[in-house]
C-alpha cells in the first residue's frame, strides 16, 4: 500500500507499517515483535460543521496488525469519544464502481495506480471495530446504524485551503450495491496547516 503524501507526512508512521496484504486477514493479533514501533497518534482539526458538530478533532494512529500477512490496521478516535480500529482495504476504492468519488469528495479522484504527489487519492478501511459512549452526538459516523466502512481522500483543495476528507459507509458487505449507503463526509485540517 501506498499512503500518498496528501495525507500529511506526519502519517510517515503509518506509511511505514503498510505493505501489500498475501493473504486475508486473521482477525487475532500479530505478535509485539512483528509490529513496527508505535507511531504517535496524528491530530486532525475539524473543518466541515458535520465534523465539528459530530466528531469534533480526530486523531489517527497505527494499531497492530490482526496478523502477519494482514493489511495495515489504524487507530481512529474523535474528540466525541467514538472509537474505530480500522483495517485497510488494498483496491477498495476501486471496487466501489456504484460510488460516485467526484460527487462525495468534490474532485476527481483517482481509484487505481499511484496519484502524483500531493494529488487526491482514496484510501478505504473495513470498521473492525466501533466504539461509541452514549453521550456521542448523534451516536457514529453513520448515527445509530454501525459504520461499516470509511474511505479517507487526502490531497483535497478548496479555495486555496487544503483538507482530508472521510466518507462513513454502512452495510454489511463492499463494495456496497449503491450509494445508498453513504451516512456523511466528514473534513478535516492536516495539523500542517492549523
């Protein structure tokens, strides 16, 4: 896996404990001497009211992987309480043919092959697990439904002002059938920037 550079170099760590998944993953996990050292976690400040409003500051950082030949494994917790633990998904943008990535994320986004740098890119994580206190505003990414899925785009531009946006999907399987699926699009300021 490629983390492309529009998702802050501060993710370098993160970067570094991806490598192409062999085989699918054992939901048990690696052993401490196969994991990379912990990376610090990286702090994202709101952008968009739906992030204020519902997540507040986000931060990411890398998790253990659930096993040897598994796909890189995140940390992400809002300034709400919400927790996930993610799981990447190698080509999962480029599955999604139902979803329309220009209309989520206002740009062309590439799916498949190497963005140049700085350029959009999409990468997608599985929700492994979800954590959400009861007084979390309006419950998770997708309310009171379980969010499923997340697609985080960096390399993002609005008027002069960079940002990282995520796509929260529910449902059981991905990619989904439809768009239908989609509960919100989150936007965030890279700790760069703030």
């Amino acid at each position: 896996m490629i983390l492309r550079p529009g998702l802050v170099a501060a993710l370098a760590g993160f970067a570094a404990a991806c490598g192409p998944a062999k085989a699918p993953a054992e939901l048990t996990p690696a052993k401490e001497s196969d994991q990379p050292p912990a990376a610090k976690a990286v702090t994202f400040e709101p952008l968009s009211k739906t992030a204020i409003s519902i997540t507040g500051p986000i931060a990411l950082s890398v998790e253990p992987s659930f096993g040897e030949n598994a796909p890189p494994s995140m940390k992400m917790a809002t300034g709400t309480g919400v927790e996930f633990i993610t799981e990447l998904i190698p080509g999962g943008a480029e599955q999604a043919i139902s979803v329309d990535w220009r209309a989520i994320f206002g740009e062309a986004m590439p799916v498949s092959g190497v963005s140049p740098p700085g350029g959009p890119s999409i990468d997608m994580h599985s929700i492994v697990k979800e954590t959400v206190p009861k007084e979390a505003v309006n419950g998770g990414l997708c309310g009171a439904e379980p969010t499923s899925f997340i697609a985080m785009a960096s390399g993002l531009e609005s008027a002069g002002q960079p940002f990282m946006a995520i796509a929260a999907f529910g449902g059981d399987t991905w990619p989904p059938a439809n768009a239908d699926k989609l509960c919100g699009i989150f936007t965030y300021i890279p700790p760069a920037l703030k």
